[in-house]
C-alpha cells in the first residue's frame, strides 16, 4: 500500500517473503538465543529461498531486508524493499508517519487485520528477546520507550470499523 501510494519500484516477491518472515524470530519454534530474532528470521528466509530454487544471492538479499528492517532508516532509493518493511512495521507496531499511508489504509487495515491484543503480545515478544539479549535491536527498542508508543498507537486504541 504504501511503496504502491508512493511511487516506489520494488521486488513483489522479495518483499512478501521478507514481510511474511521478518518476525518468525520472535516465536519459540525459530528463537535462536545467540542472535536478534531479526537475524533468526533472516537466516530462515534465506533457507526458505534456497530451498524454493532461488540463487544464493536472492535468498541473501531477502535475509538482508529483513535485518535492515530493525536498523536506522534506510532510504527508498537506496534499498525499497527494506525501507517499505521498515515503514510498514512501524507504522503497524507503534503508528509512526500515518500521514505516509492513503487516507484510508487504517480502516482498511483494521477490517482486514484486527488487533486482537496484538500491541501486549508483541512488547511482552520484544521483552522477552531484550531480557536475554540485552544488546539486541530489541533492547534498544525497549530503551527508546517502545511501551509508550505502542500504547499511543492509533491503531491499538481504534474501535474495529
């Protein structure tokens, strides 16, 4: 919606496997205790493209979008798919820069896709990653008060359309 709303060239099908991916880290099945779920979740995308028929080099360009994605901002015209997944998740996670999405993409969103506790449930993920990885992206997150954006987020606090 928004790479589409603002012009922005990208790979289709890099991104959707990226952003079906990017937070399977973060789940007990594919947690790794040494490495940011960022990092876990890249890795199984990579074996997911190699495994799918994809040359190396793709299957390392889905796991690099993936890590990026929790890294500062990467520009569009530098990287697309990983500044739409950046944009994407935090907009949906703590509602940063709604005015870059169609007016209205959060009814639609929210028709599609309600939040059914989402906010808690993705904190109590991330603090869950921080409490063992204290130098993770996911502690820095914590430390920039990722609670009180959750809590703020338009999306969490929206009635269901």
């Amino acid at each position: 919606m928004y790479g589409t709303a603002h012009g922005i060239a990208f790979d289709g099908e890099l991104y959707y496997v990226a952003a079906l991916l990017h937070d399977i880290g973060l789940t007990e099945a594919f947690d790794s205790h040494r490495l940011p779920f960022e990092a876990a979740g890249g890795q199984l995308a990579w074996v997911f493209g190699v495994g799918a028929g994809w040359p190396a080099e793709r299957a390392a360009r889905v796991l690099e979008i993936i890590v990026l994605h929790m890294r500062d901002d990467v520009a569009p015209a530098d990287d697309p798919e990983s500044h739409i997944l950046q944009v994407a998740t935090s907009w949906e996670v703590v509602g940063r820069r709604p005015e870059e999405f169609p007016p209205d993409a959060r009814t639609q969103m929210l028709a599609r896709y309600p939040r059914l506790g989402f906010g808690a449930e993705f904190l109590a993920c991330f603090e869950d990653q921080a409490r063992r990885k204290p130098g993770s992206t996911t502690a820095a997150s914590l430390d920039k008060d990722l609670a009180g954006r959750i809590a703020v987020n338009p999306l969490e606090g929206a009635p269901l359309p």
